[in-house]
C-alpha cells in the first residue's frame, strides 16, 4: 500500500462499512466488493477504513493478504479490527491478536468491555482482569509498532450504571498508549443531549482523546454523533449509507457534509466533497441495494422541489429553500412537475430540459394546465420526465411527435396443458410510408408488445436496437373498483449511455403498458437525434 498523501491527523473521519457496515440484513460483500468499496472510501477521502477482523473469518483474512498488494491508498489507513486478549492469558501469546500484527495494518482497532455487567456476564472475568486485558493488548501492539484505537462497547449504558467503572476503561486505555479511546453507544438508545453531557464529562475526567461510535436505532446516530463533536470528540467512526447492523450507523455522508459546510471543518482531501453524491451512489451499487432516494445530502430527492410556493421562491433564489448548493456535494437541484405546479414550477422545469418559457407566459398557462389535467386522470409526471418533455414538446411545436401511425395492436395470453403459459403480441402501424406488421413472444403481454414493437421498427430506427427496458412499475389508482380499477404503469429505459422513465395511465394494464412504451420510443429516438416523421 503506497501512502501518498494524507488529511490532517487533529480530526479523523473513521469508516466502518467494510466491518460494521457489512452486518446489515442483505449486505454479503465479497473481497472483491470490499476491496472495491475501500477504493472508492479511500478515493473520497476518508482517513481510517476498518477492513475486518483478521484471524475470525477466512473473508476478512484474505480482504488483508490481498490489501496488501491490491490496495494502494492516498489518503486513507487501514485498519484492522479485534478484540482484547482473553481473560488470564498474556497478550504476546494471544493467537487473535497475532492475527492483527500478522494482517500488516497499521492501525488497530481493539473492541473492549466498558460495561461492568457484560464483564461479569459475557466475559465472564473480573472487573480488575477486563482492565488488565485493555492494558495488556494496547501495550502489546504499540510495542509491535502499530497504532491502537479502542472501541468501548456499550459505554454509554455502562457509564449510567456504574460511571466510575466505564471511566477506569477509558482512562486504562489511554493512559497504555491508545491514541484514540471511542464511545460506543452499542444498543443505539442514546439521544443527543445526554450524548454531549457524557463526552464532555469523560473528557474532563480522563484527558483522552475520544471518539464516537453511534448506531441509530433512535433515528440520532447523526446527531449523537454531532453532538460529541460539540462535546470534544475528534474521532468519528461512520459506514457508507449508514449501513450497520439493526437500523444501522451513523450514516458517513451526512456527518462529513456537516462537519465540512456547517462547521466549516475541513475533514477531507481539498475538491473531494463534491464527489460524494456519487461515491454514495457507487457504494449502494457494489452492495446491491437501491440507492435511498430521500437521503439527506446525496439523495435523488435531496433537492427536488414539488410545491409552487416553493418554485416561485426558487425563481429569484435558489437559496431561499436550499440548506446548500447542491453542487458543492455532487448533487443537483430538480424540479418536480405535478398538479401542486404552478407557472414558475414549469418554468423552472422547462429550463432544466432546455426549453426557455419565461417569455411566454400563455404557453408555460397552458402546459401547467396541461398537467393538472392529465394528473386528474392519474399521470404523474414526478418519476417520469420523458413523458413530461414529450407534453411540453408537444404544446411547444402544437402538435404531438411521432415516428408511427398506430392501426392497432393485440395481445394474447394462452394457457396449455401442461400449466405453460404464452404471450404473444401483434403490432399494425405506419411508418414512413410504410404498413408495418410485426409478431412478438414474451414472458408477459407487455414484454411480447415490448417485442413486436421493436420487430416493427427496428429495420426503420436502427437506434431501436440500443433500446432496454430496465424497470417497470405497476400502481392500481381507484381501489374501490377492484379489479376494474384504473391503472398507472411507470417504464424506465436505458440507450446505454442514458435512462429516462415514461408513464402511462389506461383502464387496464396492458394498454397503460402500451401509452408508456410509446412515449419511451418516441423519447428515446429523440435524444438519439432523429425527427418525428409522422
């Protein structure tokens, strides 16, 4: 691992994804995906990324063995994770701790017991042999040449049921040499004053450099996590997403963008702030979970604005309901069209896809109304900005945009003997002169008309052929009608390069399907540059 440059020692931004991070429900990341989401980490700026627990699994001991050759690190240090020696035993003959000197990290990370129940209960050992344990394995491994950060489990819970105890932990530990001594609100029950009231008090007591490590089954790992900076904490331990294990960690990207633009801190390499949207993205990719959309910061609706009051405001100023540029973290401002629109909320709309309508206020009236009215009928055009371009081309140019003539289309579902069921889908159209007869096949009707469609055209629109359906969305709007109810269909659709989602609303799904898929041709062969021929 190549050091090249690394962010200033007094603040640490600790990142525990790849341990902590890993223990969520559905995350199962292989060395490949850890030694990936270390880059990106690394590539982000984060000082500390605590890699796993060598010597417990055959995962995180090769994860090590592999960092080793595969990982070249600007700005971070790794960091390997474990736990004290075992009770009456000495720590230069502890086989786990060798495994940590052995992993080549250079920092250590040592969970320790700060709770006196869990002493007596979980290690079942002495009060006096857990403090010995904490001296003994820091000494230990400073004289191995490593750094040692110590994780006091369960602090905050151990220091209301016996303070004196839960601060003998912090004070054994940094009085053998760990740099670092972090508070670990373990069970996530902490809110953020009594947070602030502890740090400052252990601080005062001890004179230790302390950290936090915050999980958020209050919702305030965040917060708590903030309010021990306020306190005197300059160590704050963090995962990706707030991926942890229950409802998670603090979440890195919110503490970091807090830390960096409202406390004006400077916790990452210069420039690396603006690539946090992105790296979040990265990250819940690698994992293989959905992006959160609403996540503060980095999130698709981070700054989406839906409300007209809201768009009007926005008109003069931005600012006047942004926290932030949005840039200044990656991230970009929307507009969000809906029958809550008003002019300025089109207006705004239709100069983020490059249509200028300020100077025309009975055209940017008339799609405005446009919009309630379809939205009446049950469109939507939040999630689906293809469709809304195509209603604003086609008030613009006062006509609809077509590159076909529709005579009719037909699906047909039909069940054999054996319990196999088939889809087939015929498509009648013009185009450019031409009648046009084409047959598909499909897992679904809509798949087998996705199908005949493309048969249809593809010899007349070669970009066709780059065209992928990539996600598609089914919503009963007027439940009371039960099976007869009116139905929205949402499609997302990639180019390769590109995706753009289109909506259609129809009294039955497949000719929702159909409206959908019409406007996400007639999009998609627009940004490839072709003209509307019908």
């Amino acid at each position: 691992m190549t050091e090249v440059t690394r962010t200033d020692d007094s603040f640490h931004v600790f990142d525990t994804t790849l341990r902590d991070g890993a223990q969520r429900e559905g995350i199962n990341l292989t060395v490949a995906d850890k030694l990936a989401i270390a880059r990106h980490l690394d590539e982000f700026g984060v000082g500390f990324i605590e890699g796993g627990w060598p010597g417990a699994n055959p995962r995180d001991t090769e994860f090590f063995a592999r960092a080793a050759t595969e990982l070249e690190l600007e700005h971070a240090r790794l960091v390997a994770f474990g736990a004290t020696r075992r009770a009456g035993g000495r720590a230069a003959e502890d086989p786990q701790l060798a495994a940590l000197v052995t992993s080549g990290a250079p920092v250590i990370t040592l969970v320790a017991k700060a709770h006196d129940r869990h002493v007596e209960l979980a290690l079942r050992t002495t009060l006096d042999e857990n403090l010995e344990m904490v001296r003994d394995s820091v000494e230990f491994l400073r004289s191995q040449g490593r750094r040692v950060f110590i994780d006091c489990e369960h602090f905050f819970d151990g220091y209301r049921a016996n303070p004196e105890y839960a601060v003998s932990v912090v004070r054994t530990a940094h009085e053998a040499g760990a740099d670092v001594v972090v508070l670990c609100d373990t069970n996530g029950g902490m809110l953020p004053a009594g947070v602030r009231e502890i740090v400052a008090e252990v601080l005062a007591r001890t004179g230790a450099r302390l950290g936090i490590h915050a999980q958020d089954d209050t919702g305030c790992a965040v917060a708590n996590t903030l309010a021990a900076v306020d306190a005197g904490a300059t160590h704050v331990q963090c995962t990706a997403n707030g991926y942890g294990e229950r409802v998670g960690n603090a979440n890195l990207f919110p503490v970091v963008g807090a830390l960096e633009i409202k406390y004006d801190r400077r916790v990452l390499p210069a420039g690396r702030l603006a690539e946090m949207t992105r790296i979040s993205h990265a990250i819940a990719e690698l994992v293989n979970l959905t992006p959160s959309t609403h996540q503060p910061y980095v999130g698709f609706s981070a700054f989406a604005h839906k409300a007209g009051l809201h768009a009007s405001a926005i008109k003069v100023d931005p600012d006047l309901y942004q926290h932030i540029d949005p840039e200044r973290v990656g991230n970009t401002m929307r507009m969000l069209v809906s029958d809550m629109a008003g002019r300025a909320s089109v207006e705004l709309k239709g100069k983020e896809l490059g249509y200028d309508l300020s100077s025309d206020r009975d055209l940017a009236g008339r799609v405005v109304a446009k919009v309630k009215e379809q939205e009446n009928l049950g469109y939507t055009y939040e999630s689906a900005d293809a469709s809304f371009e195509l209603l604003l081309r086609d008030e613009v140019r006062g006509r609809r945009d077509r590159f076909y003539t529709l005579e009719s289309w037909r699906t047909i579902s039909e069940q054999g003997p054996n319990g196999f069921t088939g889809n087939e889908a015929t498509v009648k159209l013009w185009a450019k002169g031409e009648r046009r007869i084409a047959t598909g096949e499909g897992n679904g009707p809509v798949n087998a008309l996705d199908q005949a469609l493309r048969a249809a055209l593809e010899g007349i629109y070669p970009p066709l052929a780059t065209f992928e359906l990539v996600d598609y969305k089914v919503r009963i709007l007027e439940g009371q009608h039960g099976t007869g109810s009116k139905t929205r269909v949402l499609i997302e659709s990639t180019d390769g390069a590109a995706t753009w989602s289109t909506v259609g609303v129809a009294d039955n799904v497949v000719a929702a399907s159909w409206l959908a898929l019409e406007d996400a041709y007639t999009y998609g062969l627009i940004r490839a540059g072709l003209e509307p021929t019908e």
